[in-house]
C-alpha cells in the first residue's frame, strides 16, 4: 500500500518568506508526528499529532513554526520569516497510534534558505 | 531526558566480513529501542525494535541487536555484510508511557567496500 508522502521534495526560499511543507500519511494512521534532520545529524522530534490535537508540541524550536493536522489525516508544517538556519530535510512519520507501534516515515522535504 | 550516543559517525568493511554498529543511552525509566536505516536519497526504515521479552532481537536484512540493560547498549550486528548494506544507521530511543516521540542518535554510515 501506499507509504507516508511529503510535498514537495524539495523547497528553496529566500530568508524572510513563509514556507508550507505538507504530509500526507498512511491511511488509518492516528499518529503523525514532524522530525528535522541537519546536516550530520540524526533525525530531531519537532511535534506529535494524535488525530487532530498537537499531544506535544515541546521539539518546536520556536513560534515561527507551527504545524496542523485539521481533519486527523493531513498535517502542514508552516514556517514564517525562514532563516538559514532552516535550511534542513523535514521528515513526516506516522503510525497507528499505539504503545508499540512502529513510526514509518516519508521521503522528506528538503528545505533550503537562501 | 533521553539521549543517544553513537560511538562511531563511519564504519567501513570489507563485503563478507560481520559489522557491529554501537549504540548507547541513557534514562532514568524504561525505554524502548529501535534501529532505523537510511539509505541514499530514501527516507527511514525500520530494521527491528526492542519493546520487552528477550534481549536478542531480530530484524530485516540478516541484522540483530541485543538489548543489555546494565550497560545501557544496544549495539547492531549483522555476521555477513554486503554492499547494498551500505548507507546510514541510526539509533532511537523511547520512552515508555504515552508519548511515542523518538529521540535519535547523530548516525553512522556504514560503508561496504567490495
């Protein structure tokens, strides 16, 4: 079946600009969470959605970031006034929405400030 | 709060030989553990996770990893590698409870030379 998606691919922006990144995860999955992955780095917790609430918020680095999953299903990661320091691959798990479930995660946006 | 070490940012071998890749971390509660894998240009997969029960655990592609409680490891293993082997591992970890956000260790590539 169909894995987790993220549009776009790719992104590049010019610093100051808002920048929407989407993902679109497994159908049935109640859980959805956004990570950021730096250069050299592992992967970093942003937020975690469990159907449409935010359950925790605590990775986002701060208020220009903001995220929403309306309907339970899609979530958008919205970005205001972007900074290089932006500049990162943003990866979008999902999964059932149980103790043990296994997160299965997307291709990833990679999102370049100029 | 959680965190992941990995000791070791590349690893290259020769294709047959066996690899481990190491992994440390740290909590004052019980975790869950996992091993994701990385390659170029995909997005995350999960190779296997440690959740209870017995402390070998098998996963996909012939790799193992063996949960050690008292010396906080959970170090991966595979006896044969191969070079389709070659990409980036990560290691995460979790905390048990409700929130199922992972905390990730910084990497390693693994690199299979024929």
């Amino acid at each position: 079946g169909a894995g987790v998606s993220q549009t776009p691919s790719n992104k590049v922006t010019e610093k100051g600009k808002y920048v929407e990144l989407r993902c679109d995860p497994i159908s049935g999955h109640t859980a959805l969470y956004w990570y950021r992955q730096s250069l050299g780095q592992g992967p970093e917790f942003l937020i975690y959605f469990q159907g449409t609430g935010a359950a925790d918020d605590s990775g986002l680095p701060n208020d220009r970031f903001f995220a929403v999953r309306p309907e339970g299903s899609v979530s958008t990661l919205k970005i205001q006034r972007t900074e290089r320091g932006d500049s990162a691959v943003y990866l979008c798990a999902s999964s059932l929405g149980g103790n043990t479930d296994t997160q299965y995660f997307g291709p990833g946006t990679r999102l370049t400030v100029l | 709060a959680q965190s992941v070490t990995q000791l070791d940012s590349q690893v290259p071998v020769f294709e047959e030989a066996p690899v481990e890749l190491r992994c440390n971390y740290s909590s004052s509660v019980s975790v869950y553990l996992f091993w994701y894998v990385q390659y170029p240009n995909q997005g995350l997969q999960l190779l296997l996770k440690y959740l209870s029960g017995s402390t070998l655990v098998k996963g996909i592609n012939g790799f193992e990893a063996e949960f050690n409680k008292s010396q906080t490891s959970f170090h991966l293993r595979k006896p044969s590698v191969h070079i389709s082997d070659t990409a980036e591992y990560f290691c995460a970890v979790r905390l048990g409870g409700s929130n199922y956000k992972l905390t990730f260790g910084k990497g390693t590539l693994l690199t299979v030379n024929p």
